[in-house]
C-alpha cells in the first residue's frame, strides 16, 4: 500500500491522539500480512532515542461493537499479564479509553513475523505459542468476554449462511439473465454440502457440556505470532480482534490448517493444497508443551475431527463472502474469495484421506 503526502499527514495527526512519546513523527510505513484491517508502524524520533508503534484501523464492517473488542482485548491482556505472560499493550487514546474515532494503538515489540513454516520447528514454536495462551487464559472467567462476532466458529450456522447468501444472490440477479457466481461456485457448494454432517460435532458438544467453554483467540495463523529475533522462540500471539468464548480445539484446528498446509490460502493449485503430517506432530506437541495437562479426553478424541473441520468453515465463509460481493475478506482481484474456498476445500479433502494417520499421530502425541 503506497501511502500520498497526505494519507501520511492524517495518520499522524491521528497518532497524536493517543499517548505516545514526545518528539517528531518520522516514519509512517504501512504493515501488510492482515485481510481484515489496516496497520501501520509509527516511530517517533527524541533526541537520543526512537520509540515505535502500531497504529491500526478496525474494519468498522466487520467489527461494529469497536468498544466490545477492545473491552476483549483488555482483559485477556490483563490477565496474561499478571502471569508474566508475554501480549500486546495498549495506548490509551488522550481522549480516554483506548480507542480514537476507529483506530486503536499499541506499543510496538521489537520482533518478527513469519508469514510461512520453513522448517518443522517453526511448527512446534506456532503450537506451543497457542498452547501458553489457552493455558493462560485457563483460569479466567469466560462469562466476561463478549462474542464480538457471533457465531464466528459455528459452522452449522456459517453453512445455513452460506446457503442462504447463494439463494440471495440469485434472488438480487433475477433480471440481469445470469447467476454466474452461484454457477461457478457450484462444485464447492456441493462440496460443502457432503460435509454437513459435521458441522455439529462441535458446536453439540460445547452445548452438551461434554468440552468446556474456553477463552479462545480465533484466529491462531503463523503470522499472528511475534518471534524473538534472535532465538526464534515465540513471545506472543497478536491480533486479538477475534478473541471470544469457543472450545480451543478451534485455536489447534485453525493453527495447523494454516500451518500444515503445503501450499497457501492463495493457492492457485487446488492439488497443492496437502496437509503435511509432520508438520500436524510438531504442532501437537509444541501445544501440550505449552499447556500441559489442559485439554480433557473429550477434546483430545474430538482434535482430528476438528482439524478436517475448519478447512471447511473457512471454506464455506470464503465462499459466502464471495457470493455477498466481498465485503469480509480483503480481495484483490474479483475472483480470490473463490478461489481461496477451492483451496479450503481441496485441503478439507486430503485431510479426510489421512485422518487415520493424524488420528494416530493424536494418539502418540497426548498418550
């Protein structure tokens, strides 16, 4: 994203409106990686010393509580806090509480961000980072997190969406003579459809009572982790947006989705997307290393099932995004929520193929 004379101007206008350090704004870099809202690094120059940030718009369209989120974010960071637990540190706005017009702040940590897993290791890290957040947020009282995005992991209902957005689309085109995005999404619902059965499993067993409600992040990607720079070992998860009450088999499922993908969200290829078994035992075990002794027998019997699971949710929501006109996921061409389904879906596939060997790899790792 290139930035004009005057996007620089505003933003740093609007990053004197939190309480950051005094001296002359000298660099405003935009920071890519999200597809839901837009970041940028501000550094502030003293005389002997620079002092950096991030300064980050909320996407109003897909958060429209800014106040629920952040009040999320807060206590979660809180409370990790008081445990010496490595997170993210708000700035509060000049104007009181920590959040100016749509925009937030929050001070900079001085490490990196990987957008792929180059080696099983980076795995294990991912998996362990995950793995102290849960067990972090172990103790705290769910009850006091508001669901920013309802329903965001129930799958039952993220289908029904998406079946309900196809009938809509073709209801908004009657007159134009053509349905050409529910017809190229065709094969996908399709797809989607032979999986209904289950979308419930964990939905039901929250409801049941038979998994506990937990404190979960939502969204446990690679590139929401910051690594030390020297050691490469993981200080924290960022990007707490989504952070709302859910079972953790959600954070397992999501993190080795993303991880243990061969290929990428976009992916052309659809036959490129495998999932990679090592990569599924290096993330299992860096979790229990992290959270040791959390999960019950329940979650861990139901982790493979979950796993093929949130390829599918993901799937389903890129697709109904895409037959909603893209208005959830950042897009570039017309043609990327589609084609990012597609790849979802091809994963969901090779993931069905070996579920009896992730089943067992389930089974080494947690015996």
């Amino acid at each position: 994203m290139a930035l004009s004379y005057m996007d620089i101007q505003q933003l740093k206008k609007i990053a004197r409106q939190f309480a950051i350090a005094e001296g002359e704004i000298t660099h405003v870099i935009p920071v890519d990686g999200g597809r839901i809202n837009t970041t940028f690094k501000i550094t502030v120059t003293q005389k002997n010393d620079t002092v950096s940030y991030m300064l980050q718009r909320i996407n109003t369209k897909v958060f429209s509580d800014i106040n629920a989120v952040m009040s999320n974010a807060l206590l979660v960071t809180e409370h990790l806090r008081r445990k010496d637990i490595q997170t993210l540190e708000f700035v509060p706005a000049c104007s009181g509480g920590y959040v100016y017009e749509d925009y937030r702040m929050t001070k900079f940590i001085h490490a990196e961000i990987f957008q792929t897993i180059t080696r099983p290791r980076d795995m294990y890290n991912l998996g362990y980072a995950v793995g102290v957040f849960a067990k972090g947020l172990s103790d705290f009282d769910v009850n006091r997190i508001v669901d920013t995005i309802p329903n965001f992991h129930n799958t039952k209902v993220r289908y029904n969406d998406l079946l309900m957005s196809a009938i809509n689309y073709c209801y908004r085109n009657r007159d134009k003579g053509t349905i050409e995005r529910v017809g190229y999404s065709y094969e996908e619902i399709c797809t989607a459809n032979k999986y209904h059965d289950l979308y419930g499993v964990i939905v039901d067993a929250i409801d049941h009572g038979d998994i506990p409600m937990r404190v979960t992040h939502n969204d446990t990607k690679l590139n929401n982790v910051l690594f030390d720079r020297k050691t490469n070992t993981p200080r924290c998860l960022i990007d707490l947006d989504t952070v709302m009450k859910g079972s953790v088999l959600y954070d397992i499922a999501d993190a080795i989705r993303s991880g243990a993908n061969i290929s990428t969200e976009d992916e052309r290829n659809v036959f490129k997307s495998l999932i990679d078994l090592e990569l599924v035992r290096e993330f299992l075990k860096g979790f229990k290393d992290g959270a040791p002794n959390l999960l019950t027998k329940k979650e861990i019997e139901l982790i493979p099932i979950a796993i093929q699971i949130l390829p599918l949710e993901l799937g389903i929501r890129y697709l109904t995004d895409y037959l909603n006109g893209d208005v959830y996921f950042h897009i570039v061409n017309s043609e990327d929520n589609h084609n990012r389904a597609k790849i979802q879906f091809a994963l969901a596939e090779d993931i069905k193929r070996k579920m009896d060997d992730i089943s067992r790899i389930v089974k080494e790792v947690f015996d």
